[in-house]
C-alpha cells in the first residue's frame, strides 16, 4: 500500500466555517498575535487567552468537517495516509482519519504552563465541558493553558512529521501558503 502524506493548512478548515488566523478579516486583524499567541502574552494577560481560546472553541464545536477532511480520511482505504496538519481544529479525526500529526498543538486540549509538553497534564476537554475558567489550574499547580505551540516556542511533533514525509511515496499540500 502505497505511503500518502498530506500536509494542511488553514485553507483546509475555512470551508467549515472555521474562522482562519491570516486571511483578510482573519483572526490576527480582530487580536494582536502577541498579546494572545506567545508566552509573553500570555504572561501579561491570562484571562485575555484563556478567553480568546475559549471563544475558539466554542467556534470549532459548531463547524463540521467538508468534503475534503471526509475524503482524505476515505483515502485511507486506498492508501496508507497521514496527515500532517498546521491547523488545531479537530475536524480531520472528527472526519474519520486515524493518523494526525498536529504541528501546532490541538484546541480541544489544554495543559500545564509550566511544563506544555508533560503528557500527564494534557488532557482533552469533553464536549460539554469546553470553557476553561480563569484561574483552573493543570495537575501541577500551574495555570491550565490551551495546547497550542505559540509564536516563540519550539514545535514538538516536528521530528514525527519529517519523519512521516522522508518515508511517503506521495506528498501532498492543501490549503497552506508554507510562510510559516
């Protein structure tokens, strides 16, 4: 079975009604990047992230995954498929893909800011319980923060998606201008 790797962006996910980060009108044009995307910003301001975060996902458990998420996950009857994605919406597994490399964290989770990559401090938030109130605090004592790689820090599944596209015998990109 032939290896596919498909690289997304947000282009993947504007088709859901989720609002993208860059586009005209985008997210970055209604909040300033560094007051709700970097550590500093988030050290400034944590209710101001805690809340932007949360009206992200209040916005993403209302969209639904479009043809295209649903057909890449069809792929995988054909192909063996992963899908590396910029995005940290939900939509490719919610579509029914089985293997997601999230690049830049996931929306649905939240974890320790002290330690953002200790998986026994991230855990998923169930649907109906998607608000993080200010001041909740992860299993180490420290506020509970979005798991979302911010502007500034290292991307961590980086290793697993290179590792991912060095083996494919298809690579493809959808929905990604590749400037970041």
């Amino acid at each position: 079975m032939k290896k596919l790797v498909v690289l997304t962006g947000a282009g993947m996910s504007a088709e859901s009604g989720f609002e993208t980060f860059r586009d005209a009108g985008g997210l970055w044009e209604q909040y300033p990047v560094e007051k709700v995307a970097t550590p500093e910003g988030w050290m400034a301001d944590p209710d101001l992230v805690t809340d932007f975060y949360n009206g992200l996902r209040r916005q993403l458990a209302e969209a639904a995954p479009n043809e295209g998420h649903r057909l890449l996950a069809e792929m995988e009857r054909e192909f063996d498929v992963t899908v590396v994605t910029q995005n940290v919406d939900d939509l490719h597994e919610r579509a029914g893909s089985d293997r997601v490399i999230h690049l830049h964290g996931e929306l649905m989770k939240v974890c320790s800011s002290r330690d953002p990559e200790n998986p026994f401090f991230i855990r998923t938030l169930p649907p109906d319980a998607l608000e993080v109130k200010h001041g909740e605090r992860a299993g180490d004592g420290s506020l509970l923060r979005p798991w979302i790689v911010w502007f500034g820090e290292a991307v961590p599944r980086l290793a697993d998606a290179a590792r991912a596209v060095e083996t494919a015998d298809v690579f493809v990109i959808i929905g990604s201008s590749l400037n970041v």
